[in-house]
C-alpha cells in the first residue's frame, strides 16, 4: 500500500483548538475530556475519555509524535459533542465506548502507518474492517485482568462505526481546520450491513430468552424468597441494628464497638426463622459460619455480621430478579428509580395504584425514566389486583421488600435511590459514604450470584447449567425478552397487548440509535404486528370481515388494488402491501387504530396538542373509546363487538343510578356511542 502524506492540522488550528470548551469541566488540550452524563445505573467512567491510548508501537496517543492523529480524533469527538451533523449529539454516557473504538481505529493507523484520517478512503475501511477482526481478540498483557474481548456484533459496530463519523462530520471538521476523511467508508455501505453479511456477525443470542429450564427455577426461588424469608431478614435487621444501637457505650473507639458488635451477633445467632406456608422445616438453620464459594473460584467464610450483610443482599437480588423477570423493565431505569422519603408509606414514591374504569381491579404502576436519549418520563404496570384485596401481586411485593429493607440505609446514606448497594467489602454500612449507588452492572452481578448460590438448578438440561453455571450468562436484559415470550406463549392473542407494553415504555426503541438493543424483540413484534395487520386486511377483502369507522376506506384500497394487479389475497400479499403502505396496525381493544396512515389526523395527539405528522404512535394520555369513535383513523369490526356489548350494558347501568350524579351526561353520551356502535357492527356482523 502506498503511504500518503502525512496532513497534520495547520499550527494556528492547534493553538485555537487547545482552548476549546468540551464540557464545563474540561477544555480541548485536556487529556481526560469529562462530560457528565446521567444514565442511572452507568459508572461515572462512562462519561469519560482518557485520550492516553496505548498504541501498538509502544506509545501514547498523547506523546508528542503522535499530536496530529490525537488533534484529529479530540477534533472529531468535539464535533460530535457540539456539532453533531446528520443525527443527535452524542452524550457523555457513550463516551466511554467510543474511546474503545478510537483506540482500535488508531492502532490500525499506526500498524498501517496512516497518517491521518483524511487518507482514509473506502478501500481503506475495508483493510480496516479485517484488522478488527484478526486483532480484536488479541490480548494485551498490561491488561490480563479485564474481561476477554471476544469479536460480537456489539464490538464490531462500536468500532466500525468510528469511520462512519469521519466522514459524516466532514464539515464540522473542516470548520475546525481538520481534513477529514474524502469518502464514505465501506462502499457507502450502513455498518449494520456490513457488520452482519460481510462480516456474518448476528445478533444471535445476544438477547435470547432465559430458557425455561433456568428461568423458572430462578422465578420461583425469587418469589418464595419474598416472602417469609423477605420479613425474616427485615426483622433480624431491625433487631442487630437496635442491640448494636442500644448497647452500652459511645460508637467510638475499639472496644465500644466491640460490645456493640457483639450485642449484634448475639441477635444473629439466637434468631430463629421462620416456615414457609406447606413447607416442613424452617426456611434455613440457625445462622453459623459458613464457606462460600465466589464465582471466580475464590472461598471466603461467611461469619458475623457478613451473615447478615449477605441475607440482605440475597433478599435485594431476589427483589430485581422478580421485578425484572415480571415486568421487562430496564436494568437502568431500575437503577434510576426514585423511592422518594415518604417513610410511613407502604410503598416507594415511585409506584402508584390506580383503579380500573370499571371499578374491578386495583392496577399498580411504577415511574421510571427512560435514560437514554431523551429523559421521557414512563409508567410501567406491574400488576393488578381485585379492589379491596390485600393480595400484593410478586412485582408489587418485591417493591415494598426494597423499599422497607433497605430504608435505613437509604437514610444514612441521604439518598432517595431505591436500589442502593453496600460500598464497603464487608459487614454493613456504618457511614454515609459507604453506601453506593447501583449500577447496571452490579445489578447483574446480583442475579447471577443470586442463580448460583440459591437456585437448584438440577433440573436443568446439561446446556443450560453450562451456559449459567460455568459461563454466567444470565443477564439483566435477557429477562425482557423472557417475559415478552411467555406471556406470547401463554396467549399469542396477546401479541398487541405485549407490543403495546413495550412500546409505551421505550418511546426510543424505534429510533436507529438504540434499536441494535431491543433488535431482536421489535422484530418479534413488529413481524407480529404486521401480520396481525395482514390477517385483518385480508378477512376484510374477502369480505369475512365487516368493519365500521371511516378509515374503512382505506382499507377498501387494498381489496382494489389485489383486483386491479390480478394478485391473490394471500396473507404473504397482504403482509406486502403492509410493509409497503406502512400500514402497521395499533391493536386497541374496541378496535383498530390506522395512525400510520395520517399521523396529522390523530384525534388523541389533537386533543394533547401534540398534533404532528412524524407521530410513530397514539398518545396514549388522550385515547379512549369515545375519542377513538371521533378520530378518522379509527375501525372496528365484528371481534370488537363484545367490547362495545360490556361498554353499553356498564353504562346502561350507571345510567339506573343517582340522577343527580354531575357524570350523568357525560355517561349518557358514551352510553348512546356504545349503543350506536352496537347497533353498527352487529348489523355488520350478521350480513
Ligand atoms: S384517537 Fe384513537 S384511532 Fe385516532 S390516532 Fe388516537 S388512538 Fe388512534
């Protein structure tokens, strides 16, 4: 290969560039740039980028020999912070992932001795696109102790990516007097094409369900360590923290706290626990030391107050699995999650219950944020009971064990997080500062520790014990998949309903940034979606289906144009023609919401004053039946008639009550909307 020229940034660029401002804590000539972020649950280093890169000659990107390349790439980096062309800005919790991929694109310049990124061309991309793969499992002996690197579909587009931005930042760049690279890499090919048919790196596993075998043990076990074992550990907490109160002496000083410590463990030992419903024996024996086995092979005794520090900690891991494998909820906005400091309530501030329109059931949601790009505030449900029950469904249950175990610590550490951890190595936290705040990492650690040392996993196909016992591949995400699946497999009529539950908590999963996470789930969705969409076409061209509202004309359109083109209505034809006409379907339960064919017309995004045509979904504060029956992309058909049948005879009877009820024209109305609609789709139903 012939080495070009080498084009370093022109000295007065470099001058003025050394006081550029990156952040509030850091300027261009830094060699640690620092942009806070606030992704709950992600390490501080996330926001970081240490511009001290080890290259494979040897050096450091920051020494002086290499000041053109290191220019080059701070240059890049600063626009895509302050100048982003094409697409969002980054944020400073990427930064981290991109200081990895920098470091791979510039090891390849050195090996190669390319001297700047505006000699890198497409043919170019290439030669790197095979560096990655030959070089990236390489293990570099300065860092033996970090995780293997393994070539994923992950890796590859983080690092494959980098060369995308040269070129898509090309006039930021230049406006910094930098060259940036002349062509689009990889043929103009998008990275994801290429990451998965040159480079024939798949998705595959990476967000595959837990296998049955390992998730309904893990399951069962959680949920049967809420209960007795959950109020067990709460009330051996609340006696050692009081005998280590009330003991005599001041806390300070060694031999105070020794009999403080020892008034501790003097409730540990005598406490006996409790049995659970229909089982014989305790849940467990009498609290002694007792080895434990670590994952990575190391053994520890469990004695003194690290009992206690370890039950407290199981009982915290058995609370996120249940509430992970229940609802589907992130890791991050798990770790974000506020439990306010309202101590005399039963639950965390976070979660809330709401009565069903009906009066029947008591529904409990939670608030979370979506972290990632634009901060929207979400509602998951996590469960639902009869009203007057006091039946905690396992999520809610879970809920209420975090909140109340770990109130204490909370306190002293003068934080509101619900999900803390115990920062110091052992026993349990006796200053502010030893109380940490969990992370997406460690929440998985939690589980997997959890899975090894409180799950039995005999029953479990030789496979999977490999996969979960030897190779830890038990992952936090894995559990939204998992739920997503088993609630298909229990009722694949319940395809929509889990579509909608997904959709009405990741505002930002369509969007291309973060879709390469959830890939796998939306196209099980999606594909569900359009096939839902499909069938309901083609029952209404061959005439099996009658449907009522005034999108029916649209959906006239596809009868037309299978006679117009002679094609037969096959559900593959029909699927086609959804796909083409982005016709995709919202599955309401009294009917069909054509919101992709008009977004503009929405009449729920009119009455929230959000009217727009890019809308990719209702506005789910605004929609309802009878605001349905006035928007112009609304359907129903003959399945939705028992919706309406219920609507009309619940109103009908709210219609007998109290007529003095300052409700009561707003009932007779949607009872007259029920009764008409009735009428419609019956008389449809019975032609
Ligand atoms: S009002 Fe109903 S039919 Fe219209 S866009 Fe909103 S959800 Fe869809």
């Amino acid at each position: 290969m012939q080495k070009p020229a080498r084009c370093a940034p022109k000295p007065n660029h470099v001058y003025a560039l050394a006081t550029l401002r990156v952040s509030e804590k850091c300027v261009f000539a830094d060699n640690i740039w620092v942009v806070l972020h606030c992704v709950a649950g992600q390490r501080p280093r996330h926001g970081t980028i240490n511009w001290n890169i080890s290259l494979p000659d040897g050096s450091s990107l920051t020494d002086e020999k290499n000041s053109s390349l290191l220019t080059e790439f701070k240059a890049l980096v600063w626009t895509m912070i302050h100048d982003p062309r094409e697409g969002k800005a980054i944020t400073g919790g990427t930064l981290n992932s991109l200081e990895l991929a920098i470091a791979s694109v510039c090891s390849w310049m050195i090996l190669e001795e390319v001297p700047s990124i505006a000699d890198i061309d497409s043919a170019m991309s290439w030669e790197y696109a095979q560096y990655f793969l030959d070089h990236h499992e390489q293990v570099d002996p300065k860092k033996q102790k970090t995780r293997p690197r393994t070539v994923s579909n992950a890796s590859a587009s983080v690092r494959l990516t980098v060369l995308v931005y040269m070129y898509r930042q090309r006039q930021a760049l230049r406006l910094l007097g930098i060259e940036p690279a002349q062509e689009a890499p990889y043929d103009g090919r998008s990275v994801d094409d290429v990451v998965r048919n040159e480079l024939d790196l798949h998705r595959k596993g990476k967000l595959d369900p837990i296998p049955d075998d390992i998730a309904i043990p893990v399951l069962g076990s959680a949920i049967r360590f809420l209960g007795a074992p959950a109020d067990d550990v709460m009330a051996l907490q609340d006696l050692c923290m009081r005998a280590f109160e009330e003991a005599p002496g001041e806390s300070e000083g060694t031999w105070c706290r020794r009999e403080k410590y020892r008034a501790a463990i003097a409730e540990l030992t005598k406490f006996q626990f409790a049995r659970i419903d229909e089982e014989v024996e305790p849940w467990r024996g009498p609290l002694e030391p007792t080895p434990r086995s670590l994952r990575d092979g190391r053994m520890g005794m469990l004695e003194g107050n690290q009992l206690l520090r370890r039950l407290i900690i199981t009982i915290q891991s058995a609370a996120i699995v249940c509430i992970q494998g229940s609802t589907g909820m992130r890791a991050h906005e798990m770790c974000g999650l506020d439990a306010g400091s309202e101590e005399s309530q039963p639950l965390p501030g976070c979660i809330e219950s709401e009565i069903s329109s009906d009066g029947l059931m008591e529904i409990f949601y939670c608030h979370s944020v979506e972290a990632k790009q634009s901060k929207v505030r979400t509602r998951w449900v996590i469960g639902a009971r009869s009203v007057g029950s006091n039946y905690l469904p396992p999520p809610v249950r879970a809920f209420q064990v975090l909140w109340q175990l770990y109130m204490r610590w909370r306190r002293l550490g003068g934080t509101t997080k619900l999900l803390v951890t115990f920062r110091a190595a052992k026993g349990v936290p006796r200053r502010s500062t030893s109380v940490g705040r969990m992370t997406v990492v460690g929440l998985t650690e939690l589980q997997k520790d959890f899975l090894r040392e409180h799950c039995d996993l005999s029953g479990a196909s030789e496979a999977s014990r490999v996969e979960f016992l030897e190779q830890h591949r038990l992952r936090g995400h894995r559990w939204r998949t998992t739920f997503a699946l088993f609630l298909f497999r229990v009722n694949s009529g319940l395809l929509p309903a889990i579509s909608r539950h997904f959709q009405h908590l990741s505002m930002v999963m369509t969007e291309r940034g973060y879709i390469g996470n959830d890939v796998d789930l939306i196209d099980t969705l999606d594909s569900t979606r359009v096939m839902e969409s499909a069938r309901f076409m083609l029952e209404f061209a061959e005439g099996r289906s009658a449907a009522a509202g005034s999108v029916a004309k649209h959906v006239e359109r596809f009868r037309e144009e299978l006679r117009e083109q002679k094609v037969e209505a096959t559900q593959a034809a029909a699927e086609v023609f959804i796909i083409e006409n982005d016709l995709r379907i919202f599955f309401l339960p009294y009917g069909h919401c054509f919101l992709h064919l008009k977004p503009e017309a929405s009449r729920c995004h009119e009455l929230g004053g959000s009217s727009h045509w890019s809308w990719r979904g209702p506005n789910v504060a605004f929609r309802s039946p009878s605001v349905c029956l006035g928007c112009q992309l609304f359907i129903a058909n003959g399945r939705h008639l028992p919706v309406w049948q219920e609507r009309e005879s619940t109103y009908a009877k709210a219609l007998k009550g109290s007529q003095r009820d300052p409700a009561l024209r707003v009932i007779k109305a949607r009872h007259a909307q029920a009764t008409n609609m009735v009428a419609i789709l019956g008389k449809k139903a019975a032609k």
